[in-house]
C-alpha cells in the first residue's frame, strides 16, 4: 500500500500533466483555426462595399450616410450600429443584416476547415515534446512500482507457502 500510495500520487500526478498538455494541444489547435475561419470571414466581408451591390430599400444617399457614419463594406454592418444613422431604422437595417449574412453564407463555403499540415504537426510537435519526458518518467515510474511490489511478494512467498502447508497439515489432522 505503501509503494502504491508513493509511487501512485507520482504516476497520477505525471498522467494528470500529460492529460492537460493533450487538452492544450487540442485547445490551441481549435483556437488557430477558429482565427483562421474569422480571418478569412472578415477579408471576404471587407470585399463586399455598399457602392458596389444594390441593397433593397438602401439607395445613393443612405449609403451616403453610412459612408460618412464609417460604414463602407459588410463587414462593418451591424443591426444595431447602422440603426444610429439618421433614416436607418429596423426596416433598412434588416436589409442591410441579410445582405451582410449572405456574403458570410458565402464566405463560409471557401474557410478553410482544417489547419495546414505544417501548422498541425508544428502545434502535435511542440506538445509531443513535452508529453514525451513526463511519458517517460511515468513508464518509469509504473516500473519501479511494479518491480517493488513484486519484490515484496517474492520476499513474503516462502512464508506464504510455509502457513499454506503448516495450515493444511493442521486441517488434516483435526479430521
């Protein structure tokens, strides 16, 4: 109980470790690539200018006053921003939301849905190399465990098997 309870905290401890690097990889690996994907989203947004595409019920001069007020592609349109400019109310601005949300449907079609090759095995690389240690010194460790116990069970087997004789010498003659 004594090496199980040493060795075992040490081996939980390792393991523990090794489980939160694994966890941070997949944390970092899905944090890149979420970048990514808004990286992507908000340069196809920034394509798209209100001068350029026919918005109903959005004519010359609210675009005008959307302009002025800084709003000059979809990636800048947000219901309740352009609801400040003056003339802009839900109407207007829900046209101005499903124009922006069917460049976003578009520009979902083309993000990218999985990291490079060479960003991925440079992301697993960096954590393989600090797992690999902790692995190391916890096969270790499950090592020296099971060789102390089955030390103290080889030390212990000849009195084991002595009582075992002593004991079934003892049942014979009582019967």
């Amino acid at each position: 109980r004594k090496i199980q309870s040493d060795v075992g905290k040490k081996v939980a401890a390792l393991t523990q470790e090794i489980v939160k690097l694994t966890q941070d990889e997949a944390t970092e690996l899905t944090t890149l690539l979420k970048a990514q994907q808004k990286q992507h989203m908000l340069a196809y947004l920034r394509r798209f200018t209100l001068d350029a595409t026919p918005i109903s019920g959005v004519g010359p001069s609210f675009k005008s006053r959307l302009k002025i007020a800084g709003f000059q592609t979809a990636a800048d349109i947000d219901a309740y921003r352009v609801q400040r400019v003056k003339g802009i109310g839900p109407s207007r601005a829900t046209s101005l939301v499903a124009w922006r949300r069917s460049i976003e449907s578009r520009a979902q079609a083309t993000m990218p849905q999985a990291l490079s090759h060479s960003e991925t095995t440079a992301i697993q690389t960096k954590y393989q190399s600090q797992r690999r240690p902790l692995e190391d010194e916890r096969d270790r460790a499950r090592r020296r465990q099971k060789d102390e116990e089955d030390a103290i069970r080889a030390g212990h087997r000849q009195p084991i098997v002595q009582l075992a004789t002593e004991e079934s010498i003892t049942n014979t003659k009582t019967k």
